[in-house]
C-alpha cells in the first residue's frame, strides 16, 4: 500500500484486517472481558473502516487509528444502556479463541478504565509513553503517573509477589 493513498478495496482492507485484527482484539477482549463482546467490537471497528475509508500514512498510522477507534468503540459499548450481559460460561464450554486468563489478566481487567488503555498499549503493546498520549490525548506525564499508579494497583491486586 502506498504511503497515503486512501484504502479504496477489498484486498487493502483484508491486508489491514490481517495485520491488525488480533490487536484490535486483544484490546476489546481488555476493556469487555468477554470473547464475544470483543469480536463484535473488532468487527465494528473494522467496519467503520469499510464504510469510511481513510488515508494512512504507514502501518504504524493504521495501528494508532485502529487502537484509538478499538478504545472508543468499547467504551460505547459499555457506556450503552442496551449493552446486554452475557452469562459466563462454564469453564469447560469457555471460548478456545479467548485469551488464556491468569492472574496478571484477570488483575488488568479489573483495573479502571482510565488505567487499562495507557497498561495495554505500553506492556502488551510495547508503545513509548509519548506515542499513548498522541493516541490517547493525554499528556506524556498523565500517561506515566496512570501507570506508575496502575502498577502500584496491580501490586496489590496481586498481593506484592508479582514482578514486572
């Protein structure tokens, strides 16, 4: 794909969907604990593309945009009265295609909001603090002070034995 040419077809969308699909994933499945949850978000995320083509300037472009338009579609979705709860599923009928849950994760999920997006994209991401405040619209310092407090709140989920 060529540097800021509008994505105009079905193989430049598959390409992107392909590149970034399981990122966008992994950040729904953070914010909506749920699997099924996480793959209608993604799919609405992707969509909004399909029905919006925008003009990317490089992959990491496509990757910010995507992360940005992820975080917002989740927080709609649970901001959105209609949102419907769904059961949890015993542990032997859970979704395979889930991420394996450990401690660490069930601790992130159960952070606040504010802390799960600057946690994801700078340890599951590896994003500086500087690229999650132009993609998030924090400053740089907000960024850092949410996840020195985030590891602070993690370290006492997981009762102080956890390095990281």
């Amino acid at each position: 794909m060529q540097k800021g040419i509008p994505l105009t077809n079905a193989i430049d969308i598959t390409a992107l969907f392909r590149r970034h699909a399981k990122t966008v994933y992994r950040l729904c499945y953070s914010f909506l604990g749920n699997a099924a949850d996480a793959e209608d978000a993604t799919q609405s995320v992707f969509m909004k593309l399909v029905d919006r083509p925008r003009r990317f300037n490089d992959e990491e472009h496509e990757k910010a945009w995507l992360i940005v338009c992820a975080q917002n579609q989740c927080r709609d979705e649970l901001k959105s009265a209609q949102r419907t709860r769904r059961a949890a599923l015993p542990d032997n009928l859970a979704d395979e295609r889930a991420p394996a849950r450990d401690d660490t994760l069930e601790a992130v999920l159960a952070l606040p909001e504010k802390y799960k997006t600057c946690v994801y994209l700078f340890y599951y991401e590896g994003y500086r603090t500087a690229e999650i405040a132009a993609m998030t619209g924090v400053p740089a310092s907000t960024v850092r002070s949410h996840l020195s407090e985030a590891r602070s709140l993690l370290k006492d989920l997981l009762g102080g034995e956890h390095r990281g």
